[in-house]
C-alpha cells in the first residue's frame, strides 16, 4: 500500500482477534517494552497510541493509553482510555502487575 502524500509503503495493520475481545496485532514488531511499533510520516509510533488517536483524537500532552484488557497486544480501540501515567501505575499494582520497592 503506497501513501499518496509521501510515496512511501504503509504496512497494513494486521491482527487477530481472541477469546477476550482483545485485537492482537500480527503485523509490526515489538519494542523491548513489549508494545507494538510502526513508522508514520517517518516517525516511530506506538501502534496502541495510532489506533487511540485514529478513533478518538489527539491525545493530549502528559497523557497514556492504558489497555483495560492488560494485554499489551491488544490495539481494540474499546480497550484503550486515556489516562495518567499515575493511573496507570495504580492500575498495575491494583492488579498485582508490579513490584513495590
């Protein structure tokens, strides 16, 4: 797929979707943090934050896009909030996900 505005190939987004509802993407590999990565506009992008962004708009400065689901796969807009990285910290704990000093 070649993007009209720069020439350049756009990977399509691929994913499949599992018991939980959660889109799991197949297409884009993974960073270290274990999130999913693409290039736009010659950009390195969360894929996680390009779907928020795509469906519900810009995300505003300071804020994260927290999976509901806890799967970091997952790119279902329906599991994706906008949050604080303060909540996103309570929300692991809350979950059992971290490590307390």
């Amino acid at each position: 797929m070649i993007n009209p505005a720069t020439g350049m190939s756009i990977k399509p987004i691929e994913f499949e979707i599992d018991e939980n509802g959660c889109f799991n993407c197949t297409s884009h590999h993974r960073i270290t943090a274990g999130y999913h990565q693409m290039t736009r506009n010659g950009k390195e992008v969360l894929i996680h934050r390009y779907i928020y962004e795509q469906c519900f708009g810009p995300i505003p400065n300071g804020k994260v896009i927290m999976h509901t689901c806890d799967n970091r796969d997952c790119i279902n807009p329906e599991h994706l909030v906008l949050g604080t990285q303060q909540a996103n910290i309570i929300d692991m704990f809350n979950k059992g996900r971290g490590v307390r000093p």
